[in-house]
C-alpha cells in the first residue's frame, strides 16, 4: 500500500475509485461509497461531468499504484 492510499484508507477511502453507473459524475470507491461528485449542481453536461470524473479517477488511481 503507497503512502497515498495508505492516507485514503486513513480517511475510509478504498482504492480503486470507478465512475457510478447510474449517476453522471458521482465518484464511488472499492466498497461503492460515494467520494465525490463532479459538478453537484449540474452547470455542465453530463458528457463533461463524466469526462472530468473520469480524469480525476484516472489520476487518483494512478497515484495509489505508484
């Protein structure tokens, strides 16, 4: 476990994070608790809202692998 992770589990955090299937730009983690949302007052599309969590998942996870 990377210091990173290590830090998520601190705070209840379980890697890896996975985009929600039912919800645009809501973040869940491995026990599918939601993290975050990705513009909670829905300003942009959903397509945005998507792309930008899925970046954010992508980078996040990245960095607990290191």
């Amino acid at each position: 476990m990377t210091p990173f992770s290590a830090a998520l589990a601190e705070l209840g955090v379980r890697l890896p994070l996975r985009l929600c299937d039912e919800e645009s730009g809501s973040v869940l983690d491995a026990d599918d608790m939601e993290v975050f949302v990705v513009d909670a007052n829905r300003d942009l599309s959903d397509e945005s809202a998507t792309a930008i969590a899925d970046l954010l998942v992508d980078a996040v996870n990245a960095r607990g692998a290191a």
